[in-house]
C-alpha cells in the first residue's frame, strides 16, 4: 500500500472514530431521532451533490429510480437504524466504548454470510467469531463492574451495549443484503440512495421528537461534524479507498477506528480508559482480524490458512 493511501486510511479512521465523540456530545441537547436524522440528512445532501457532479440527473434520478427498495431497505439496516441504536447507547457507554463495540461489525458480517449466503466459515474465522464475541463480553463486563461517566445500573449498562451490537448486527446484514441485492450498482450511487432513504426514514421521527429545550452551539457543531466529515467526507474516503486498494484492504480502517474513538473520548470528553477496556479491545480485533482473514495463520501452527 502506497503512503497516500495509508495517510488516507489513517483519516478515514479518525473521522469514523470521531462520529462517537460527535454522537456523545450531541445526543443529550438532540435526542436520538433528531440527531440521526441530522446526520443522514446532511450526509445525503453532500453525496447527492457529488453524484450529479458526476452524472447527468436523468442517468442519476434513473439508477435511484430503479434501485429504490434495495437502496431503502440499505439505508434503514446501515444507517437509519444502527445510528440511532449508536446514539441510544451513547446515552450510557462512553464514546471509546461504542467504537470499540463498533470493531465487532465484520464478526457479524461473517456470521450472517455464512448463516444466510452459505459463505464459508474455516475453522480459522469460526475461531475469530468465538473470540471476538469474547472480547464483546468482557468489555461490556468491564462497564458494568466500572462503569464510566455517570452512576448507571448494570441492566442499564447491558441494555445500551445490547443495542450497541444490534447495530453491529445491522451493519453485518446490511453488508450481505448489499451483496445480494445491488451488486452492480456503483459506490457513489449506493452511498447516496442509502443515505436519501435514512433521510426519509427519520424525518417524520426528528419533527415528532424534536426537543422543545434550546439546543446548544456545542451540540450544533457536533452535528455538523456528523454530517459534514463523519458522513458525507468519510464515505466519499471510503469509497475512494475502495477503488483504490480494494475492499479488502480498505475494510482493515475497522481496527483503526476504536484507536481513535478511545483517544478522542480520552482528550475531549476526558473518558477513562481503564485496562479492562483495553484488554477487551485487544480481545474483540485479534477475532475480527481471524475471522476476516487479516491474519492468515496461527504462528504456533505454520501454516497458512485455506480460505484466502
């Protein structure tokens, strides 16, 4: 991989990684719906703005047209729902945290594409899913004996992780059903649909909750933040990246990515960082890189797994 292409995947990263600090400071002043909805939206506008920036409106309108229920059904499993899910999480866990959980998305990637697409599973990746899982369990164990922030209950704790990783589960059926269903359809015109369809998705949610108590510079500027870099940027990166290096190596910004959410909580919302995290986020990206296959073998077996 060439320099720029690394220097861009370290961006990439840092951007995803600071939509949890974004989310944290902006969920409590908006509200989850209208937050999210915020997000997407905003999102929606600058890659719409791009794709006709590059193709005629009518060939434009004309592949969102014809791809409309698949790009819907995308943008409510990849954006729409797992946002909120993300910020309702955010309520409780810490924006490290959250980043964390999010590094479990390609362990569900896996297991739905085996479960649902019949995609093999070696006794290598079976592995991987076994211990990323673990790693799941210790730090949401971590957060309940130690939790960080404010006073929180155990079944507090439990239920903003479970929906933590209900996000992680959409990410993972997202990812098959794309592979299914629009398979063809090139990357700017999905990043854009997905996004209009999330957009259409929370709007009616952001009016109804739209929270009556004035919402500060703060929170606005976070959201923007979402919207702007975390969203319309970022996927623009990705996609780029993509093109560029290929999926498989553009997918490996998953373990960069609690890297930075952990330092951006730690600097800007003064998070702790206790070692039981770090240990669980060890844990949780040595089973996402077996079961992706970034790690092709076991250095006490020799060899290379057959799966690559």
């Amino acid at each position: 991989m060439k320099a720029r292409n690394l220097l861009q995947l370290m961006i990439l990263a840092a951007l995803w990684g600071a939509s949890f600090l974004f989310i944290r400071i902006g969920v409590n002043d908006f509200g989850v719906a209208p937050l999210m909805a915020l997000r997407v939206g905003i999102g929606a506008i600058f890659l719409t703005i791009v794709l006709l920036a590059r193709r005629p409106l009518q060939q434009s309108a004309t592949l969102l047209r014809t791809r409309a229920l698949p790009l819907l059904v995308v943008g409510i499993l990849n954006s729409a729902a797992p946002f909120c899910l993300f910020a309702y999480a955010e309520l409780t866990l810490s924006a490290g945290v959250t980043s964390v959980i999010n590094a479990s998305t390609p362990l569900w990637g896996a297991l739905v594409g085996f479960l649902w697409l019949r995609d093999r599973l070696s006794t290598l990746r079976t592995l991987g899913l076994a211990v990323g899982f673990l790693g799941v369990l210790m730090l949401v164990w971590d957060q309940i004996v130690a939790p960080d922030g404010p006073p929180a209950t155990p079944a507090t704790v439990a239920l903003a992780a479970a929906a933590a990783l209900g996000a992680t589960l959409l990410y993972g059926i997202a990812a098959n059903y794309t592979k299914r269903y629009l398979t063809g359809v090139d990357a700017l015109t999905v990043a854009a649909g997905t996004m209009l369809g999330a957009t259409i998705v929370l709007l009616p949610l952001a009016v109804i909750d739209w929270p009556a108590a004035p919402i500060s510079l703060r929170a606005w500027g976070a959201v923007i933040g979402l919207g702007v870099a975390c969203t319309g940027i970022a996927y623009m990166m990705f996609f780029h990246l993509v093109a560029i290096i290929g999926p498989a190596r553009t997918i490996t910004v998953t373990f960069v990515i609690p890297v930075f959410g952990i330092l951006w909580g730690a600097l800007f919302l003064g998070e702790a960082v206790s070692p039981g995290m770090l240990e669980g986020c060890a844990v949780i990206l040595l089973g996402t890189a077996l079961a992706t296959g970034v790690v092709k073998r076991l250095p006490w077996t020799g060899t290379r797994r057959a799966d690559t």
